[in-house]
C-alpha cells in the first residue's frame, strides 16, 4: 500500500488540516479507514488519535482509490468539531 497526499489545507478555525490523498493497494483490497488513519498518522508524524478518515472512494476495476481526513491539533478539538458518529466509529466518542 502507498498513500500520496494530493493537498494539505490548513484550518486554523476548527484546528485542523485537511488532507486529500490518493492510496495504490496493488494486489490488496481497499484498506480499511482504521489502517489508513494509521499510515496516515505515520506519514504525518501525528498521532492516531487526531485523525478522522471522512470517506474513502474505491473506482471499479482499479486498484486507486482517493480519500479525504481531516487532522486536528488535539483530541479535544476533534470532539468540539466531529459527529458523534464519527467519534465513536474511531473509538473517540464522549462514553455518553
């Protein structure tokens, strides 16, 4: 698997950088958003933790697919801004 980030946009009211990228899995199914926040995280010298994939699109009969995550500058500032759904998709929900 190889991510290229394709642009960095940096929000600095909602404390974050958006991130559009672009993931050749050669000979792989489309990777999950847990392992791509992981890579991600790696690649951006981030914690896992502050990273939220929003969406991954796979195209047929291609092994490209492009995606869009959003970077926060703490945890806390994830929660102010994300969905619920999306905090606990990632296990960062409030426990409420």
């Amino acid at each position: 698997m190889n991510i290229e980030i394709e642009t960095k946009k940096d929000n600095p009211l909602m404390d974050r950088v958006e991130v559009r990228f672009d993931v050749m899995h050669t000979g792989e199914a489309t990777p999950t958003r847990d392992v791509l926040r992981a890579e991600l995280a790696n690649i951006l010298g981030v914690n896992k933790d502050r990273v939220i994939v929003d969406n991954v699109l796979s195209n047929y009969g291609i092994t490209k697919s492009s995606g869009y995550a959003k970077v926060y500058g703490s945890v806390e500032s994830a929660n102010n801004y994300e969905s619920d759904y999306l905090l606990d998709r990632f296990g960062l929900g409030k426990g409420e």
